[in-house]
C-alpha cells in the first residue's frame, strides 16, 4: 500500500530533515525563529508555485489551493518584522505530473501534520499564538486530522499501480533531499 511505502521509503530521509531543522535551537528567541520561517518561506513559495500549476487534484478529492501556506508563512514574518520580498528563495523543481505533485505535497502535508506540535513549542519558548506568529504551524486549525485523512485517501486514489506508487515515492524522496540541501544552503550563508 502506498501509504506504508511512503512512511517507511522515506522514513530517514524525514528523521534527518528534522534534525537539520533543530526546532531546540530555533526556538531559542524571535531572530532564530524568524530565520527558520524565513527557510520554510523560501522553500515553500517555489515549491507551491510549482505545485499549483498542476492539473487533476480534482480527480483525487483534493482541493489544491486550500492547502497553501504561504499566506501563513508571509504573515508570520511579518509579524516578526521581516519581509517576504527580502527570503531567498530556493528553485522550483520539476513537476510533470499529478503523482510528482502528490509525492511532494506528502511532504508539505507531513510538515503540517507535525506542526500542531510545533505550535505549541513555539507559544510555550516564546509566545506566539495561531493568531500572531504562529499561524503557518496551525495552518489547517481543527480540521489537521481531517485534512490529513483527505490527503492519505487521495494518494490511495491515485496509487492504483506499481508505476503510480513509484512516482509519488519518488517525488516523496526526491522533497525531503531538497528541502534538507536547502537547509544547508542557507546554514552556509
């Protein structure tokens, strides 16, 4: 099934994203968790882009455009005092298909999944809430649990075949190594 073949394929590539990540040091006051939303930004603006180009969400259930974050991204960081206009961004990567594009949001939607965590970190070490700071971690609210059920039976939809599962994992895959060189990139500068 697709959904234990995404889990377990990816499974290091996702351990090691979040101790790239390193929410502990991120969290240790505005400037560091400004820079790590501005990362998100700069991964995320591209990617979403990309992915709204393409066709056929529709087929598997999804509705495509509610599920973008960066209006919760550029919020918080200005709410921290930083420009969107002023992130780096990363490059867009190649999406030819609706299962690449399932494979990447698998990623994306992950994150968000993960974020009702985070949220909590990020109001306990420094004080921003769902409604200031911290909306792009609470980005579906009360319905994370929903949405995320509507995106594993969406990929249950599409992953029919030995080929479909394959392009989703690979794209899977494919999201975590970018964002993680992303995240090295912008160490380095």
């Amino acid at each position: 099934m697709i959904l234990d073949r995404l889990k377990e394929t990816t499974a290091e590539q996702h351990a090691r994203l979040e101790r790239r990540v390193d929410l502990g040091a991120r969290l240790r006051g505005p400037s560091e968790y400004a820079e790590l939303l501005g990362h998100f930004y700069g991964f995320y603006r591209p990617l979403e882009a990309a992915l709204s180009a393409v066709s056929g969400y529709e087929s598997v259930g999804l509705a495509f455009m509610e599920r973008c974050k960066i209006p919760h991204l550029a919020s918080d960081l200005s709410v921290l005092g930083r420009s969107p206009a002023h992130v780096p961004l990363d490059a867009a990567p190649p999406i030819g298909s609706l299962g690449a594009a399932l494979g990447r949001m698998y990623v994306l939607e992950g994150a968000t999944l993960g974020g009702r965590v985070v949220c909590r970190m990020v109001r306990e070490a420094l004080g921003y809430t769902p409604d200031r700071g911290c909306r792009f971690f609470n980005s579906y609210g009360d319905r994370v649990g929903p949405m995320w059920t509507a995106f594993r039976a969406a990929l249950v939809r599409f992953a029919t075949t030995p080929e479909a599962e394959t392009e989703v994992v690979n794209a899977a895959g494919d999201t975590f190594d970018r964002f993680d060189r992303w995240l090295v990139t912008r160490a380095a500068t």
